[in-house]
C-alpha cells in the first residue's frame, strides 16, 4: 500500500473532527513498507488499521 493512499484515507477523519496526527500515519506507512508491526498505547493507529493491512499490538 503506498503512503499516498494511506493519507488519503485518513483524510476523512480530519473532515469528520477526528484527525489522525501525521506522524502517526507516517509511522504507519514505514512499517506497512517494511513488513513491520507497531506496538503502542495510542488509539490512533486502531483507525489506521481500518484502512491499512497494518499489524498493530496495543500495550495496556
């Protein structure tokens, strides 16, 4: 998945009052490219998910 497209589709969230921080969607992309998975507390990459075959583990 290109980084442009997962830009694009986080743009929606921004027009609906929910934006994803650019860094997060940056993040993202870089672990798509490189078959990586995030672990994190942010909520953020769970919508980033939605759009994206990103791995994500939540620590709690």
């Amino acid at each position: 998945m290109e980084t442009g497209r997962i830009i694009v589709d986080t743009s929606v969230w921004k027009k609906k009052g929910t934006p994803v921080p650019l860094t997060d969607v940056l993040i993202a992309a870089i672990a798509i490219r490189n078959n990586a998975s995030v672990l994190t507390l942010d909520k953020h990459f769970e919508k980033i998910t939605s759009v994206s075959p990103l791995s994500l583990y939540h620590l709690e």
